[in-house]
C-alpha cells in the first residue's frame, strides 16, 4: 500500500499522448491499492489520453481539493477517474472535476481570455532538466511520497 501527496506542483505543456515512451500511459498519475491526496495543483495546457489526467483504480482512495485544470478533449473526465477495477470502457468510471476556477499557484501560466484550453508545442517552452526522460515541465515546491513500511517480527 502506498501513500503518496502531490502538493503545489504545476503541471504545464506535457504531453501524455503515447508519442514518448514514459508519456504511454496517457495521465500525470495512475496507481492501484494506494492512498493519493492531490493538494493546490495546477494542470495548464497538457495533452492527455484516456480516461483522466489521474486515474485511480483498484482500492485506492483520495483526497483532492484546491487542484485548477484546463480543459482537455482527449480525455472522459476533467480531473479524475476512479473505478474499483480496470476499467475498460467510460462507463465503468465515476469522474471528478476540478474544484477552482483558476490556479493559485504563483507564476503560473494564465489562458487567453474566453479560452477553455491550449494546445501543447511540441516542444517545450522551458528546457527540461538534464536526463528527463520526456518532457514536464513543473514548479514543484514540495512532493512527498510515502513507500510503505514492511515489519518483520
């Protein structure tokens, strides 16, 4: 079972589409049997597939609140997708959107007035760090992950 919040982090011109080997999976988060608290995020201008730009699958609960996102048409649910199993179909996913209408972080990219969305470049706007495997672009101030704790007796 894994733990895992992600905190004031702004993800800004990603590509999720499949075209990249890491970007495969079509969202920022997917995870199973675990616990995930999405806290003042911002998803701004990413091209995802799927279901969700986070999908939460298979005895995983969640908690999010103060997360801002642009539209996307390449994906079934605004934010995120949750399903008890694999789901393999729309129907079998209960969605949840975005709770604030605009991103608290500081500096963070604006859309153009009367814009629901942007396209992605397909190149990225800022230089990635030396040996990312594909492009995110992110303002990350805090991101804590929780492995779990194994005891032995």
């Amino acid at each position: 079972f894994i733990e895992m919040t992600i905190r004031n982090t702004l993800f800004y011109n990603n590509i999720f589409d499949g075209s990249k080997p890491m970007a495969a999976s079509g969202a920022v988060v997917k995870t199973a049997s675990s616990a995930l608290r999405l806290e003042n995020n911002c998803f701004i201008a990413n091209s995802f597939v799927g279901f969700a730009p986070v999908q939460a699958f298979e005895n995983t609960t969640f908690d999010a609140f103060d997360n801002f996102g642009s539209f996307d048409p390449g994906v079934s649910c605004e934010f995120i997708a949750f399903s008890e199993g694999i789901p393999v179909s729309d129907s079998q996913v209960v969605c949840t959107g975005y709770d604030l209408d605009s991103c608290l972080l500081p500096d963070a990219p604006t859309l153009p007035p009367g814009a629901d969305s942007i396209t992605p470049t397909p190149a990225p706007t800022r230089a990635a760090a030396a040996g990312t495997p594909f492009s995110v672009h992110y303002s990350l101030k805090m991101l804590v992950v929780l492995l779990p704790v194994f005891w032995l007796i």
